[in-house]
C-alpha cells in the first residue's frame, strides 16, 4: 500500500535531499531541460535566464471575484506596475479589453473557471431527537466547496492568438471536485503540449485543507506528476524547502492576503532561498500604499540580491520620493 506522507514512522524514513540541487542539464531552469524549443523559448521570457527566477504579477483575481480591491481599474493599478514586473498572470478579458498589445511581458492565462465567490454551499438542514432533546441542525459536506466545481475557461486555440506562455489552470486536491480539477490539470497539458505552452498548476486552499507543509508536498507533487511545468503554491512557515525539493518542476509562490511590507518581503525573500523559482504575487503590490515601490522593492529581493530589510529600505524611500 502507498505510504502517507507525514505519518510519524514515515516523515521519519523520508529523505528530501534539500541541499542537492536536481539537474537540468544545458538549460537553466529546473525539470524543463527536456522540453522542445518552443516551450523552453517561452519559459525563458516567464523566467530570467540569468537567476532562473521570474516575478509573476498576478492580478486574475476578478475571474471569480468581481473588482477585487486595488483591481477596481486594472488600467489605473496595473498598468503603472508592468514595466517591473517579468509576466503578467491576467485573464484574457483584462488582456484584450485593458493592457497593450505591444507589452513585452510574458502572459500567463488564467484557463480555468466558471464559479464564484457567492456559488451556493452545498447544505442539509433538518432536525434530530424526540421531544425536549429534538434539535435543528444544518450540515455542510466535508471538503465541499463550491468554489472547487470549475472547468477549463479558454481554448488552446485562444490561448494561442493572445499569444501565452503559461496557462495558469486552479487544481482542488482534496475537495470534492478533486477529481475534475485534476482532470482540467491533464486536458489542458495535453492540448498545450501539443503547441508547446506551459502550464502552471495552482493549488487552491479551501477551508477544510491545512496550510502546511505535508499538503503542499501532496498538492505540488501531484500536479508535477500529472504534467504541470510550472506550480504555484503559497510559502509555509515551516519545511518550505521540502515542498520545493521533491517537486521536480519550478514553484513560484502566491502572496496570499495583504500583509505589512516587510513581512511581505521576507516571505519572498525566505521562499527563493529555500527553493522558490519566484514569485506569482498579487494583493501584496497592488493593495500597498505605494503599489509601484513595493513592486520594485519584490523586484530587489528576487531579482537584485536585496535582503528584506534593504528592500524594505528601498520601498519606504520610494514611497517618500513619490510622496514629497
Ligand atoms: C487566486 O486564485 C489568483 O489566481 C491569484 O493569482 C493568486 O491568488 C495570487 O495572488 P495573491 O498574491 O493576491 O494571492
């Protein structure tokens, strides 16, 4: 029987080599030294040649969220903030409708969707005992959420004419659409394969899954496994470094809830030191008070050799030039 990652006697056994790089030789970017010339031509605009590292600005939010805060006016936010940024992570009606078609920036596109933030839960309701003791009660399913139940939201053949690197495709290990959300994962490897674009398996956290380190082993594993040549997950507080060493293909990490600054930084900062390929980060820039200094001062921790307190530094004084 397959082993369960994280059980006592197993976490015990388990050896991540955390300090032995995986080769890829003759290409500069980790599990993509195989691939065909188109796709590594188009993984060389996500990531920089240089550091094998690439800044994701992610602002896709509105494809099951409406007008995200700082996205109200994705030309008045994003915009000013494209210049710094390696790929734009958008969906393909801000594409057409908002950035121009003579950016130079990577696109990675969200292709998958089809639900929303108010998608009804799914619920029991009724009543148990006899007499005095008889009770209400109300149930949700375990690991159900409605946010989970998506499909894939764009063609191989639009993807093309907007001319993407990455499509970007959400995957629900451990909800109840599991099983579809990996199965959007593998259709769309296999239609982006064929035209040599890479896909980004991101893992979605629903409540009923941990934020821990055992999960997004589980999760970023899998969809390496299935195909993805890119995952995206968030940054754990512990064993980070194990989550990026058994995964044999580049992880880019989300930025998750806005955050102070400098936590922000760190979190990018820690995350490229222990394995991270970049960042895919989005509320933490465009919600700052000073939206392009904190893209510059991501710029300085992934790109420039900053440490977070020196990025930190460098935000706080653009924040003041701009200010004064
Ligand atoms: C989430 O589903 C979206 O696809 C975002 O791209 C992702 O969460 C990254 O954005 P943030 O840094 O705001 O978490």
């Amino acid at each position: 029987m397959a082993d369960i990652d994280g059980t006592k006697q197993e976490k015990k056994d388990k050896e991540y080599f955390t300090h032995v790089p995986q080769e890829a030789p003759g290409f500069f970017l980790k599990g993509s030294h195989q691939y065909d010339w188109g796709m590594k031509n188009r993984l060389s605009k996500v990531f920089n040649p240089k550091n094998g590292r690439t800044i994701m600005l992610a602002f896709d939010h509105g494809y099951f969220q409406g007008p995200t805060t700082g996205l109200e006016r994705v030309d008045q936010t994003i915009l000013p903030l494209e210049p710094y940024c390696d790929c734009l992570m958008l969906t393909r009606g801000i594409q057409r409708s908002v950035i121009p078609a003579s950016t130079q920036k990577a696109i990675a596109l969200r292709a998958s969707g089809g639900t929303s933030m108010v998608s009804p839960m799914e619920e029991w309701e009724g009543e148990v005992g006899e007499g005095e003791s008889k009770r209400a009660f109300k149930l949700q399913r375990p690991g159900f959420e409605p946010l989970s139940n998506e499909s894939l939201a764009c063609s191989i053949e639009e993807a093309i004419r907007l001319n993407a690197s990455v499509l970007a495709v959400q995957v629900f290990i451990g909800s109840a659409y599991e099983r579809q959300s990996l199965k959007n994962l593998t259709d769309l490897v296999d239609h982006a394969n064929r035209y040599g674009i890479a896909v980004m398996g991101v893992v979605a956290v629903g409540r009923a899954m941990a934020r821990n380190a055992q999960y997004f082993r589980l999760a970023t594993r899998i969809m390496a496994e299935l195909g993805a040549h890119i995952v995206k997950c968030y940054h754990t507080d512990e064993d980070f470094e194990t989550i990026t060493s058994c995964c044999p293909v580049p992880i880019v990490i989300a930025g998750g809830k806005k955050r102070p600054e400098l936590d922000a930084l760190k979190m990018a900062y820690d995350a490229c030191e222990q394995g991270a390929s970049g960042v895919d980060m989005g509320r933490n820039i465009f919600q700052s008070d000073a939206p392009v200094a904190m893209m510059k001062a991501v710029r300085g921790v992934v790109h420039e050799g900053l440490k977070p307190g020196e990025a930190f530094q460098l935000y706080q004084d653009l924040k003041a030039g701009a200010a004064s």
